[in-house]
C-alpha cells in the first residue's frame, strides 16, 4: 500500500524516504524480515479473538505467565549482558 501511494494521494513521494529505508540492503532493524510470520500470527490472533471464551482464557495465561518480565529486572539483565554500567563504582543491576 505504501508503494502504490494509497496512504498518500495528496503528497506524493511522502513515504519514499521509508520504503527506501525499509529495502535497504543494509537495514539495521531488518523490519521486513519475517513481515509474513508476523501477518500469521496476526491471523492467528484475530481468529482467537473472535472466539471470547478462548480470548479470555489466553489473556489471562498471558498474563499469569508475564509475572517474570520487569523492567528493571530487563533493564539489569541488558546491562549485565551488554552495556556494563557501573554507578559509583558498582556494577548497576537489577
């Protein structure tokens, strides 16, 4: 849709500067690598939310099982694994 100018109609050209960075040979994200797994699961989660009682039973295993992730808890583990921050001395972690 952003190639054939549909978001666009009015300002042509606006999102040339996005399509070329998305197709770079060198795009560091490499956004549009698994662009079809993610139109997949898409699918596949818009089918699980036409059915409420499925929905609501995946939200709330979904949350049960988020209790690992804090942000702090990331935050220190990046920092453990990747930056190696220290504050006064000490090593920063979580």
């Amino acid at each position: 849709l952003l190639r054939s100018g549909h978001f666009n109609q009015f300002e042509s050209g606006v999102f040339d500067d996005v399509m070329a960075g998305l197709l770079s040979p060198s795009e560091p994200w490499l956004t549009l690598a698994d662009l079809s797994s993610f139109a997949t699961v898409q699918r596949e989660a818009a089918a699980a939310y036409a059915e409420p009682e499925r929905w609501l039973r995946m939200s709330i295993a979904n949350t049960a099982a988020s209790g690992r992730f804090s942000s702090d808890r990331a935050i220190g583990e990046y920092n453990d694994e990747i930056w190696g921050l220290t504050t006064q001395g000490a090593a920063v972690s979580a």
